[in-house]
C-alpha cells in the first residue's frame, strides 16, 4: 500500500480454524530492503488485519512485493505451511 510519500504492506484475515495460528507478513522494497512482521491469529471468526509498520517510499508500487504466510501453532519445524499468498501486478498495470 501507497500513501502520503510512505509504503506499507497489509493482509486481511479471519480465523475459523478453531486454533490459535501465525502469520508473517513480508514487504520487501528496492535496494534489497526488506522488513518482517509476526502475527498472532486469535482462534475466533473476527476479521482482522496484520501491518508492516509504515516507511518512506523509495520508489513507485511496482518496486515493492508482500508475501503472508499463514502457519499453524507449536515449534516452527513442527508447524504445518496452510497458505502463502503474494502481491502480483496485473500485466500492462502502471505505478
């Protein structure tokens, strides 16, 4: 996400797995930065949202990707990968 000169990465999600699971949200932007956040999805059917904290942009939209990956509780090794989504520009799409 774009606004105000800053840049930002958001997933939506809602839980009804009946367990607690995670999630990490990537945003990663020109020059090899990148920045990682860690959530927590609460075992109930409320929508809620996971953010990067926001940054001075650093180039148009199209020089920025996210990636969620929602997984499972327990020991990271242990913990079961049940979905990874990335931001995808439409073809001919313009910053």
């Amino acid at each position: 996400m774009t606004g105000g000169g800053e840049t930002w990465a958001r997933a939506y999600h809602r839980n009804t797995s009946g367990t607690e699971l995670r999630s990490v949200l990537t945003l990663m932007g020109p020059g090899g930065r990148t920045v990682e956040m860690h959530c927590v999805l609460a075992a109930h059917d409320e929508p809620g949202s996971c953010e990067t904290p926001r940054s001075a942009s650093a180039g148009g939209p199209g020089a920025y990707t996210a990636v969620a990956e929602y997984a499972g509780a327990g020991p990271v090794e242990e913990a079961p990968l049940l979905l990874r989504a990335g931001s995808h520009r439409a073809p001919g799409a313009s910053d």
